[in-house]
C-alpha cells in the first residue's frame, strides 16, 4: 500500500499551477513578440510608402517643373515659370495645372477627369495606387465637375493631408495666422496662361457643407460677390494688410474664385479650404510663350476668355 503525503500533494499541485503559469506567459510573450513585430512591419511599410509617394512627385518635378531660384514669392514674375506640358502629358494626359507656393512643399501637376472626383483620390500622377495600408497619396486634383480650363466661377482643387507635411498638408498649418499670412501668393500654371492668386480666407468647415464643397453656380455678379463675402466672414483667420500683402478683394470685384481643399487631420469629417482671387493672368500659347508681343499681364475680368481661348487652341 502507497504511503500518503499530504504535503507531497500540495507540492504537486503547486507545481502544475506553476507550470501552466508558466506556459501562459510564455504564450503571452509569444503573441506579444509577434504583434510587435507585425506593428514595426506596419510602421516600415507605411513609412516606405510615405517616401516613395512623394519620390514619385519629386521625380516628376525634376522632369517636367522649373522652379524660379527666386524663393521671395513677392519677386516672382508670371514669366518666370515653366512647365513642360509634353513631358507631363506623357504621363498622364489628365493634366490640367501645376501648383505651386514658393518656400513651401506644395508644387505638384493638377489632374482632372471629367464628373470624376474619386478615382485621383487613390491614385497618383502616375496612376499607381498605394494599397489598403499604405499612405495613399493620390493625386492634386480639380473638381471632377468643374470644367477643365478654369473656366467656372469657383474651381475646387482637392490634396490630401500628408502627416509627412507634403501634398495639401500646408493648408493645416495656415489655421495659425502667421503662416497663413506668410503664404499668402500662390501660383497656378496651367498650358493656356500662368495665374498668380492672392488668398483672402480659410474656412474650416465640415465635408457636407454644400455653400463650400459643392461647386456652386451663380446667376449674377452679386451672387458670386455675396459668395465672397460669406468666405471673408467665415474665414478662421485674417489677412494681414500691410503694403507687401495682396489687398484684400473687393468681392465686387472677383471674377473667379479658386478654393484649394483638404481633410482636417483629425477624423477627416471636416476640411481646411483656401480661397484665393486672380491678381495677374498671363495668357501663353499652350508652350510656355506668351501670347502676343510680349509678356503683359491681364486683368481677372479677362483672365477666364483668354485661358479658354488658349486652351482650346492645344487641345
């Protein structure tokens, strides 16, 4: 007969409680290690997207953009830009426009595909998609139900909001008055005339605001100047008018608005949309010359007929 030990017992019990303790820590630290790793995997991934999405627009730039050595935007001419249209068309004949805001990371070609605002919205210059985990650049892109010479009287221009500071991501930072008023010229080059565009607000609103994200249509010039207004007086910051700023509009006097938009960062519910007004024009024949004798400037009243007529004659 086996001799019983109460106390051998206990020792076993305590021993298999310790060895199935054991064995989940170990499965813990395994999962654990495992997800840790997939997480760093993640991060590499999302991080090598973040560069090649921008390689793509830097190797694009180097082909197709020269950009003036003049970083003062105040210094810059019309005529000091160019735009290789034939390289870019190349690639994508979407192309519409370059965009670009000296001193800054916003210098990109604008694609537009017409009734069409989703597709550039997962793709890129080069139609490439970035995938379901990456950080998907996509594409600058004009309002898929604006026309694609700029001829409407608002013409939305969408960019991602990059968490690397590139693509639309400026448009975050304007909130603070100090940035917003050192970047207040931007330039859009486009194959029928170079347009330099003065900024006079940033709204922030939500993505349903149908006044600001839907194209809107006006029936007469003080529609279009109310419109202006209501931008003015909703914007989250303010113009600064000393005398090397672009003056403030007077909305009676805009002819064409165009609102460059982006995602707010944080749940992507709401957006940051500047809106800017034509200060010069210089029309150019769809190479990079300027129509006519020489290099003149025209004012905004005149801007949208001679963009259409010059676009119309490269098409």
């Amino acid at each position: 007969m086996a001799n019983y030990s109460p106390s051998a017992t206990k020792e076993k019990g305590r021993a298999r409680r310790r060895k199935k303790k054991s064995l989940v820590w170990r499965i813990v630290f395994w999962v654990a290690l495992v997800v840790f790793v997939a997480s760093l995997a993640m991060l590499g991934y999302i991080a090598y997207s973040y560069c090649h999405g921008q390689q793509v627009y830097d190797e694009i730039e180097t082909t197709a953009f020269e950009a003036p050595a003049e970083e003062d935007a105040a210094m810059l001419t019309l005529a000091d830009f160019h735009v290789d249209w034939d390289a870019l068309r190349a690639i994508n004949p979407d192309v519409v426009a370059w965009v670009y805001i000296a001193g800054t990371e916003v210098s990109y070609p604008v694609v537009h595909k017409e009734g069409d605002s989703e597709y550039y919205l997962h793709h890129n210059f080069n139609n490439g998609s970035a995938g379901q985990f990456a950080a998907e650049y996509g594409a600058i892109m004009l309002d898929g139900h604006n026309k694609a010479d700029f001829s409407n009287d608002v013409n939305l221009i969408y960019g991602h909001n990059m968490r690397n500071g590139t693509m639309f991501h400026l448009f975050n930072e304007f909130r603070d008055p100090a940035e917003f008023n050192s970047h207040r010229i931007v330039y859009l080059l486009t194959p029928g005339g170079n347009y330099r565009l003065g900024s006079f607000a940033l709204d922030h609103v939500p993505a349903t605001d149908a006044d600001r994200i839907i194209i809107p249509t006006f029936n007469t010039d003080q529609e279009l100047a109310a419109y202006v207004q209501a931008r003015i007086d909703e914007s989250v910051v303010t113009p600064s008018q000393i005398d090397s700023d672009p003056p403030l509009p007077d909305p009676n006097n805009v002819h064409k608005v165009f609102a460059f938009s982006t995602c707010d960062g944080a749940n992507n519910t709401n957006r940051y949309i500047l809106f800017c007004s034509v200060l010069d024009f210089l029309p150019l024949d769809g190479n990079g010359n300027p129509v006519g004798t020489g290099a003149e400037v025209v004012s905004q009243e005149e801007a949208g007929m001679v963009n259409t007529d010059a676009q119309e004659r490269v098409e």
